[in-house]
C-alpha cells in the first residue's frame, strides 16, 4: 500500500468515526427525554400504589371494630358473651308468695312456655307448684347408690330437676312413686299472666282441672281480638280462649285420649301462625304430622310419615315433631324433627323445599324453634344449653347460653319469645323457671333473637 493511500484509508476511518460518534451522541440526545418520561411514570405508578395502600390500611383500621362480626358488643373492652346479646333482668319473676297469699313455701314448676302479648302481659305455662328449697344443705354421701356419690353436689349445679318433679295433671300414684301431693308439689296457678316487672297480675286457676301439661301459649298477631291459643300435650288437645281467659271457644282433640285420625292428637306440642285464616300444629311427640287449619279449626290438609330414628333422612318422615315456625312473607313452614336432629323446610301446602342438621348428637337436643320478622330461625338447645341461630337456608350464625342456676344462665330451654320492645323471655323444664332478658347496649342487632311478625295489634 502506497503513503497516500494509507493516508487516504486513515481519513476514511476518521470521518466515519466522527460519524458514529455524532450518531451515537444525537441517539442519546433523543432517547435522555423518553427515558426520563418513563422513569417518572413509574415513579408516580409506585408512588399511587404505595398511597392506595397506605390509604386502605387507614381506612380499614377505621371501619374495623375489635371483635366485629363475631363479639355481640363489637368494641367492648373486656368481659365475655355469657348471655349473648343480653343482660339477664335479675330477680325477674319476683317469688309467688308476692302475689299470692299463703305461698311462701312455694315456687314455680317446671315452665314450658311463655308468651308475651307486650311487656305488660306475659303468659306462663308451668306445672303447677314446687316446695321452696332449704338454703345450706349438708352434703350427704349415698353408698347405697354407688361409690364416691354424694348430694348436693355443690359448684353450682343444680340442685333439683323439676321436669319429672311434678307428675302430668296432677295425678298422683297410689304408690307415691311420683310424689306427695300437697308436700312435693300441687297442682295450682297452671297458667298465669305477669307484668314487666316480673309480678303476677292474672291467675286462671278456674282452668287448673282441664289441663295435662299445658306445652305452648300462642296468640296470632292477626288476631284484633287477641284469643288466647293453648296446646296441652300431655291431654292431647288444643284449646282457644277470650282475651281474658273467662271463656272457651274453642277445643280441637279429644281430651286424654290419644289417636291419629281427625278428632285426636298425640300429645301435640307447638303451633304457629301463617295469617289470619291460617295456623299449623305439630302432632307430635308420639304423632308423625303437621297439620294445616283454618282459624275455625276447620282441618285443611296434613302431611308427615313416622320414620326411623335417630338418623332418618328421607323428607316428610318425622320422629317426635317438637317445634314449629312460619315465614309468612315466603310462605315456608319450619319443623323441627326432634329425635332425628334436624329441621325440615316445607312450602304451605306441606312440599318439601330444604332440611339441615342442627349438629352432633348428643349434647345437641333441641327443644323448640322460632322465627321473628328479622326472618332468622333460633333453636333452643337443651343439650348444650344454647340458643342457635340460623339463616332462611339453614347457615348457622351465632350462638350464646351457658349452663347453670345463675340468673341467665339456662337449663333446659323449651319456649321462647319476644316482645315489641326486643325483650326476649324463655321457659325451662329443667330448672322450674322462666327468665327475662334485655338488649344490651350496643349489641349487634343481627345477634338478637326477632321481633314478632306484625300484626293488627
């Protein structure tokens, strides 16, 4: 290769060095701008997202109560859900011998239901009378029973169970194997009305000969006359009353005598109301049926099969029909299938629709259902002596009760209701008494048993 054409190579490669150089330098000079823009738009992104999250973290601590969706009173600092929603209204009913003359020795019985037509007439059913325990029993121990036995057992459990104290219609056994009438119990003040403050204002012992065990205390909220409507299970009949309790209108059933056809029961437990021309009763303990009327006591039509229990499955198949509730806005009809621990769902003209079970067996056991305008269905559990409740399709919600003699505390729940003011009142047959609870402050409405569906009065 020549000089010059060495030379004339170099400044070739020159220029095109210069070239790239200048090319490279304005590539850079174009891209700085949109480097820049995307760096900044990634920063503000960052910067959006970090403040979303910051923001909902506020606002969730914000909306968030401690213990919401499960505490009965969200936010409460300290204490515990003993009584649910509620707070026990103490000394609630005052003793008999404060409305009675001649009762100091004398207490309530075993209560199966209660109603409250409003916080000023609340109707009792019990069986009749039991003695008022002595205060201070000495523990005696009973070998002849079996070994490491003694009673009272102390520790607040209870010290007698009035279910079996009192025998059904005050009957008592040549043998006195049911007990000394005029001693251990009497047959008296079967029904009886109290006040708000827990005295009683009305005694219809006029009627204390007719009844068995007197098992539900209803009136329709469709009623303008308000009768009063009484299931006695144990003398197989369903009996209506004036308003005031002076007369009887009405009795469907024959009284003690069981049966299965038109005219008789079979130890009939619950009714309910659907509207003003309907109703329906559960028949029953030793009956297998619902059975539709008419508001005349006119039969509409019926349904159920008995079944094979504990663990019948088959819809419409019942084993001891202990317990009843309407929606009257979606016309469903609730029954509760006691002996095979479930509850069965049907249209009013007694199609099955739904069932669920109410949880393992033993402890559950329940005694009776219900259903208030909030269109949620509470069950009283004797076994693990506990309100439940359910939604329309059976999802399980809440529960609250706890054992013992305390007040509030429960044994052996077996009729409930509430008032128009959101007081809820229960009866037990295990401890012999009904109790009466309020709202608590705060308390999350979606936890308290409904109010009664409303009506004309």
């Amino acid at each position: 290769m020549t000089e010059t054409s060495r030379r004339e190579r170099l400044r070739v490669l020159r220029v095109r060095q210069v070239d790239a150089l200048d090319f490279e330098s304005q590539r850079g000079t174009d891209m700085r701008p949109r480097t820049l823009k995307i760096a900044a738009a990634c920063m503000a992104l960052f910067a959006v997202i970090l403040l979303n999250n910051r923001l909902g973290l506020v606002q969730g601590q914000q909306k968030k109560t401690p213990g919401e969706g499960f505490a009965a009173v969200p936010g409460l600092k300290g204490g515990q859900d003993v009584f649910g929603p509620y707070d026990p209204v103490q000394s609630w009913p005052k003793p008999l011998s404060e409305s009675l003359p001649n009762h100091e020795a004398w207490t309530w019985s075993q209560s199966t239901d209660i109603f409250a037509e409003s916080p000023d007439r609340v109707f009792v059913t019990q069986k009749g009378e039991l003695p008022v325990l002595p205060t201070g029993l000495r523990t005696t121990w009973l070998p002849q029973i079996g070994p490491s036995l003694k009673f009272p057992v102390g520790g607040g459990v209870p010290v007698r169970e009035t279910a079996s104290a009192t025998p059904s219609g005050g009957k008592a056994a040549t043998d006195g194997s049911n007990g000394r009438p005029g001693i251990d119990w009497r047959w008296e003040h079967v029904i009886v009305v109290l006040d708000r403050n827990g005295k009683m204002i009305e005694d219809w012992s006029q009627w204390d000969k007719i009844w068995g065990r007197p098992h539900d205390v209803e009136i329709s909220p469709y009623d303008p006359e308000k009768h009063i409507w009484i299931v006695d299970a144990d003398n197989h009949f369903v009996t209506e009353f004036t308003h005031d309790g002076k007369t009887r209108l009405l009795t469907l059933g024959t009284p003690g005598v069981p049966g299965t056809d038109d005219t008789h029961f079979s130890r009939p437990t619950f009714m309910a109301f659907m509207d003003a021309n309907t109703w329906y009763l559960a028949d029953g303990y030793d009956g297998t049926r619902v059975i539709k009327y008419d508001m005349k006591g006119k039969k509409l039509l019926q349904w159920g099969m008995k079944g094979t229990p504990p663990n019948e499955r088959r819809p419409g198949y019942f084993n001891s029909v202990h317990g009843i509730a309407v929606d009257p806005t979606t016309r469903r009809v609730y029954v509760n299938d006691r002996n095979n621990g479930r509850v069965q769902v049907f249209d009013e003209n007694g199609k099955f629709l739904d069932q669920w079970d109410f949880g393992p067996r033993p402890p559950m056991n329940i005694h009776s259902i219900y259903m208030g305008a909030n269109h949620i269905l509470w069950a009283a559990d004797q076994g693990s002596n506990k309100l439940l409740a359910y939604d329309a399709g059976g999802h399980f919600l809440y529960s609250w009760g706890t054992f013992g003699t305390c007040q509030g505390c429960m044994w052996g729940v077996h009729g409930f209701a509430t008032d128009k003011e959101g007081n809820l009142y229960t009866a037990e047959v295990r401890t012999g008494r009904v109790q009466k609870y309020t709202p608590r402050p705060g308390a999350n409405p979606e936890f308290l048993v409904g109010k009664p569906w409303p009506g004309v009065w």
